[in-house]
C-alpha cells in the first residue's frame, strides 16, 4: 500500500493531504475505532492537533492519551504508533518536503 498526496484507505484509516505551501502541509488523518497505525516516522517535527475521539499515542516506551483539543509535537525521525480507541480525526502539520515512512514496509510514506 501505498500513501500518496490524495486521500488513502489504509485498514480503515484515511489521510489526505488538505493544504500545502511553499514551507508546510497539513495531512488530515481519520481512523476508526479499534485501528492501530503501525509506527512510523515522519522526516520532521509533527505538529499534531486532534479534532475528535480518542488514541494513545506510543513511542519511547512511553504512551499520551489524545483527546480533542490536544496539541502535541512529535519529534523528527521518533519512531510511534497510534492505537486508536474511539473514531478519532486530527490533522498534522508537517514541513512541505516530510514524509512519513513506515520501517519495514517498502514505499509506505505520505510525502
């Protein structure tokens, strides 16, 4: 599977890339209930900014509960996952020329 700039179905998950410009891009991401998005990286600092439901994000041994109004920042090249528990919809913020890649699986990236 691959992610791409247009809207991408992924085990029930969709992320689209909403708007870019000469330095960002916003990703909007939605997955369902009960859906883990495998870890992966992104190239750079993650802005990520939850609109509804709730996920626990995992990285580093460590795990933070997303709910709506959460703001986080995800470290460049920290490798996390999403386990999430209640259809959840957020979008990122990302520098123009991230990508997000998945360790282990060939060509998975949203760029």
């Amino acid at each position: 599977m691959f992610f791409r700039n247009r809207g991408i179905n992924y085990t029930n998950a969709v992320m689209e890339k909403l708007k870019d410009n000469k330095d960002l891009k916003i990703v909007d991401i939605k997955l369902a209930a009960g859906v883990n998005m495998p870890r992966h990286i992104a190239t750079c600092d993650a802005c990520l900014v939850v609109e509804e439901g709730v996920a626990l994000l995992i990285y580093a041994g460590e795990m933070k509960e997303l709910s709506p109004g959460v703001v986080t920042l995800i470290p460049a090249d920290e490798q996390h996952m999403l386990k999430i528990i209640n259809d959840f919809k957020a979008f990122i913020i990302l520098e123009k020329d991230a990508i997000i890649k998945y360790p282990g699986h060939d060509n998975q990236h949203i760029n």
